[in-house]
C-alpha cells in the first residue's frame, strides 16, 4: 500500500507528498469533496507517510508504525468522528488533553477529524484554539463534504485541499478490481448514478437499490396534486433514514436531469437512467421543458435546505407539494 493505491486524486496526492518530501507541511488541512472519494483514507496515508521509516514522502504499509495506523492503535494517531448527530465539545477537550504531551513513539502526532461541520460553536471555538497554536509535531487534517458549515475562522486557518469527484470509468474499473466479476449493464448503472462516489457505489453493490431507485421514481412520476396521502407517505419513507436522504432526493435530480436532457436533444444515449429509455421517452412528451426545469430545481433546492439543517422531513413534504403543480 502507498499513496499510488489511492485513485483520482493525483493532483491532491502531489500536493501533500511534495510537502512531505520538503518538510513543508502544513499545521492544519482542510480536505473537501463529497463522501466516498478518499478523503479518509489519504488523511490516514499521510498519518502513516509523516511516522513512516521511509523517507520518501510516500509510506511502506509494513513496518511497526505503519501497521499501528492501519489498526487504529498507534498513540500518536487521534482519529476523531461524530459521537450521534455532533462532534462534542468533550471529545475535543480529550484530544486536546492528549496531545499537549510529548510525542509517545512516532515522529509527528496526526489528528483527523471527520465529519468536521458536525461541530456546534462550542466545540468549533474549542478547536479553534488548538489551530491557533498547535503543540509541536501535530498536524491537524479536517474531513468535510460541506465546508460552507465549517465555521470560517475554522477555514481560514487551514489549508484546503478539494478533493474531486471520480469518473464513472474509474468508478467502475475500482468496483470491478475490488469485487471481481465483469463489467455489465448493472454495474454501469450503478457508476452513473454514484455521482462521483466510489463509497457509494460500492455500498449499492450489495444490492436492491437499482429497483429501489425504479419504485421511487415510479410513485414520483404517478403524484399529482390530489394525493395528500400519498405525499406524506412518500415523504415518511424517505426522511426515514437520515443518511440516505441525500442520495434518494440525487436519484430524483438525476431522472429530472435525463428528462431535460431528452426534451433538448431528442437523444437516449446521454442518459444517466439509460435502464429506463421507454419511461424517458413517455414523460418527456407530456411535459414542457419549463416545467422539468422547474422540477430538477425544486429537487435542488430541498437537497440545500436539508444540507442547511433545515428538518428534512418537512423539506421533502415541500418539495413533492411543489412538484405536483
Ligand atoms: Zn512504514
């Protein structure tokens, strides 16, 4: 295992080992991008590249320091995340306790932080004085898929790093080398609609949300303004599972984004749902580009909100409300 094992990033990727090869390394990283495109895991390979015996600003994977890492008992390494809902102000009080003593084994002390906007101001000021001054040898690197949540004397203090979204073709060619088995229409689809997540693909390799995707979409295409009912029901069943919201209201986008397509090329070979060409074809006829421009961005605008912590429950009852009209 070495930095050359995380893909898609190699901008990324040069940026911390050229500052690791120099001795240049920041005190503080900010790593941006959405979940599951290797933010974790290059947070954890410079942990190891900055212990490691080799000096070559990459990692060996097998020495002492490095395997401590892997198996998340090495006493310099603090891995911090969401303890329920938020990042408390305890949880960094006790980092911080930590880390103001010398090194225990390793050369640089590495806290990440994942999930960084879970914090409330409390814990942000609390953190904040740590990345005002930082002990020596510890290096702070903070996760986020939404960074405008982070406070900004957080953001100001830390250098950024944008992690990108992943190619459906690398998507696929990494499902494939993790899971084995051949490329197929299946998988295809899967990688179309990851947008970008290799997590998230590989979590929707274990199966059932192809037609789950198909349900939704088909009680989303049946709603009209006369079914309340049916309205609150849909809008119970998705805000039911706080971490899927997200991606459920992206499987709405997605097919409002194939309709438009459709409406302003008259073509199915661009389509994202290319499972569903006949459907495509049937509702894209019946409405106007208007009114599926107006949809793809109510969708849009529901997903913000909830990205706002604005309740999603009532965000969704929204959104399908204003999509009947
Ligand atoms: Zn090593």
């Amino acid at each position: 295992m070495s930095f050359k094992n995380i893909k898609g990033q190699d901008r990324q990727i040069n940026i911390l080992t050229n500052a690791i090869k120099r001795v240049t390394v920041s005190h503080a990283y900010l790593f941006t991008g959405i979940s599951g495109i290797g933010k974790g895991i290059t947070a954890i390979a410079m942990a190891k590249a900055l212990n490691c015996k080799a000096e070559n600003g990459d990692f060996c994977g097998c020495c002492i320091s490095c395997k401590k890492i892997e198996h998340s008992n090495h006493p310099d390494i603090f891995w911090i995340e969401p303890e329920g809902d938020y990042i408390k102000i305890d949880q960094i009080r006790r980092m911080q306790e930590r880390i103001k003593y010398t090194l225990y084994e390793g050369k640089q002390k590495v806290v990440i932080i994942d999930k960084v906007e879970r914090m409330n101001l409390q814990s942000s000021n609390c953190l904040l004085k740590t990345l005002e001054e930082p002990p020596p040898h510890t290096i702070l690197i903070l996760l986020t898929s939404t960074p405008y949540q982070v406070i900004s004397t957080i953001r100001s203090r830390c250098q950024r790093v944008m992690f990108q979204p992943l190619s459906v073709e690398l998507i696929l060619e990494l499902m494939i080398e993790k899971h084995g088995g051949e490329e197929s229409a299946e998988l295809e689809l899967i990688a179309s609609l990851a947008g970008g997540s290799l997590g998230r693909a590989m979590q929707w390799m274990e199966g059932g949300v192809l037609q789950e995707r198909k349900e939704l979409l088909e009680r989303i295409n049946l709603l009209n303004k006369g079914c309340v009912t049916e309205i609150l029901d849909l809008a119970e069943l998705l805000s039911k599972d706080k971490e899927t919201i997200l991606e459920k209201l992206d499987f709405f986008r997605l097919w409002f984004r194939d309709l438009l397509t459709f409406k302003e090329t008259d073509r199915l070979n661009y389509l994202i749902n290319g499972d569903l060409k006949n459907e495509v074809r049937s509702i894209a006829g019946r409405l106007s580009h208007s009114n599926l421009f107006y949809k793809f961005q109510i969708v849009n605008e529901a997903q913000l909100a909830i990205n706002n912590n604005v309740n999603p429950k009532l965000s969704i009852e929204t959104m399908l409300l204003r999509l009947c009209q």
